[in-house]
C-alpha cells in the first residue's frame, strides 16, 4: 500500500556548513492546511534511484510554525548515504520534491514551561524546530547543550548566537565540541545538566549521544515521562512504493473509538490494524507506516496485539497500553482501541 504524496517546490537552498543546507519549501496555499506542523516534526521525502525506483527517508523541520517562517527541512551529508548526497548535490531553488505531510511525536505538550534541550550534529534539527518557539510564544527558560566534532561542524551556529543575543538571558548555549572535550559521556553531562534537571528535556542525535544523556538524566533522578527522545532512523519500507502486507495473525473484532464516536469492525486474519481503520473510512492518523513517526499511536483499552516493528515507543508508553496500529497484527479475538 501507498501514501498520497505532495509535490512541493523548493524555494531557495541555504547552506549551513560544509555538508548541511536548509531546504525552504515553496509550499502553495492550496496545501497550507495539509502542511501545518508542530514544532519538533518531520516530513517524510521521495529521492529518485536508478536502482529501485526511489528510497523514502524523514527529515527533521528546523523551522518555527510560532514564528511564520516558510516550512524548512536540514539535511546533512553523511558518509554513503544515497538520499543525503543526492539532496546536497542536486537540488536547487525551484526543485519539486515528492512529500508525505508532516508527522511525529517528538513536540512539546506546552511552549509555557522550561527545556533542557540536547542534541548533537544534525539532532539540532527538530530542537531547533522548539527552541525558536519557546523563546518566542512561551515564557520559560531555555538551556540547549548542543555536541559536535569541531566549531566547523556546527549547524545554526550563527543563528544560535543572535537568539542568545536577543532571547534577555532567557536562553543558555553550552557548545560541545568532540575535537576539544573528546566524546560526551554520562558524568560530564549529569554536571551540566544537574542545575536543569528540573526541565522538560527534549534529546535528539545518533544511539550513543542519546544513551549517554538518558544514563545523565537518569543518574539526576530526571522522570521518564520528562524525557523525550528523537532518534535518526532508516525506514523499514517505502511509503511512496506498492508493497505487499505481511500477513500473520487471527481473525478478530476490533472496536474503535475515534472522535468521539465506537466503531466496531471485523479484522481479517493478518491485516494491519491501521489498514482495517482505513479500509472502513476511519480517518485514523498515520504517516510513515513504518512504525517509525509514531503518528498513528493509539491506546490499546481491550484484548491484546503484537506488533511488527516498534521504533518510537518507550517502555513507559508501552505499559501505559500505547500501541502503533501501523504495526499491530491481533492476537485475540476482541480488541478495542481508543484515540
């Protein structure tokens, strides 16, 4: 199954460092509605191959939805990575990119409160997507510990400086660089983030920097249901490519409450839940389908599920009954959901 994707032009390409630019998306009125986005989401692009036809990766928007900037995506080249090399080596202010509409859990419930914000290389990305906000609609403090391999590394260096110019002490930059400090551990972390730990903290970067700062919150005594987490993820599938459903699973009923209004429906024996909610006319929330954006989260209320691929649930959210409806397949023969 596929997405109903968009064609959207790329206004303008601005570069960052050496190997990240900013795309500015052009995006028509006719789609404002479709393109309305929470600070910290993503939006997933279609990049051409030669190969298999095309390869479908999610980037972070790093632009504030609060501030009424144009829709804007960062992208850092990374080492062999076909879409990323393509993007910088390829396209161009008035470039069409094929796009699934923004989607993504890592967003704060409320600008109104304080952010311990941590990311590391391009993780600044969807941080940068909240920082802006914060300072802008919000009334809290700020302190952003941002890690990188050298000051040529760092992305949104000089926007950094005028926000912390502007922001009346408001805002706190604590710049990590590898090249000096060597890589970040746990230790190091908790003692600069103990003055903080009382924040809501919002982390984004590669699987090392996110353990290191989840062992430094948690030494800190910091609540999980504090802590956010957006990790860099290749997807399982292609969204914008016909694949086959996998099958598994019984025959079941499911129940749904959606909007306000219970639904029960027959689930046929290895079909996606997700793809049962549709197939009825539901309109369940969902983006990537890969178990990946977690924009199709629902809790699970009856009966029990399993699911395929989880990338985006916690451990907590798990135990709180949350389940991906993209991902689930039934195991028994009632199940009830509600959104």
């Amino acid at each position: 199954m596929t997405r109903e994707f968009f064609r959207v032009p790329v206004a303008e390409v601005v570069g960052e460092t050496d190997d990240a630019c900013s795309l500015v998306l052009d995006v028509p009125p006719s789609l404002s509605p479709v393109f309305g986005y929470r600070p910290g989401q993503f939006v997933t692009v279609r990049v051409p191959s030669e190969r298999c036809g095309s390869v479908a990766r999610c980037y972070s928007l790093s632009s504030s939805p609060v501030l009424g900037e144009r829709p804007a995506i960062t992208v850092k080249r990374t080492s062999g990575g076909y879409a990323s090399n393509w993007i910088l080596d390829r396209v161009a202010a008035g470039t069409v990119l094929d796009l699934l509409p923004p989607a993504g859990t890592f967003t704060p419930r409320s600008l109104d409160v304080d952010f311990l914000l941590f990311a590391a290389g391009s993780g600044i990305t969807p941080v940068m997507s909240i920082l802006k906000p914060a300072l802008a609609g919000g009334r809290g403090r700020v302190v952003l510990v941002y890690a990188n391999r050298d000051e040529r590394s760092v992305i949104f260096g000089a926007a950094l400086r005028g926000l912390c110019a502007s922001a009346g002490g408001r805002l706190v930059v604590v710049h990590w660089l590898d090249s000096l400090l060597g890589v970040p551990g746990a230790p190091a972390l908790a003692a600069l983030a103990r003055p903080y730990a009382s924040f809501d903290a919002f982390v984004c970067g590669p699987d090392p920097y996110l353990a290191a700062v989840r062992d430094a919150l948690g030494r800190l005594g910091v609540p999980g249901p504090r802590v956010h987490a957006e990790r860099f993820l290749s997807l399982a599938e292609n969204p914008f490519e016909a694949t086959a459903a996998p099958g598994g699973g019984p025959a079941a009923t499911l129940s749904v409450t959606l909007d306000g209004a219970t639904t029960t429906l027959p689930w046929p024996a290895g079909t996606r839940m997700l793809d049962v909610l549709i197939d009825a006319g539901l309109d369940a929330p969902f983006s990537c389908r890969q178990g990946v954006c977690g924009a199709c989260a629902c809790q699970l209320t009856g009966g029990k599920v399993d699911m395929a691929h989880n990338e985006v649930l916690e451990a907590a959210d798990i135990a709180d009954g949350y389940i991906l409806a993209c991902q689930s397949l039934a195991l028994t023969p009632e199940v009830r959901i509600s959104y």
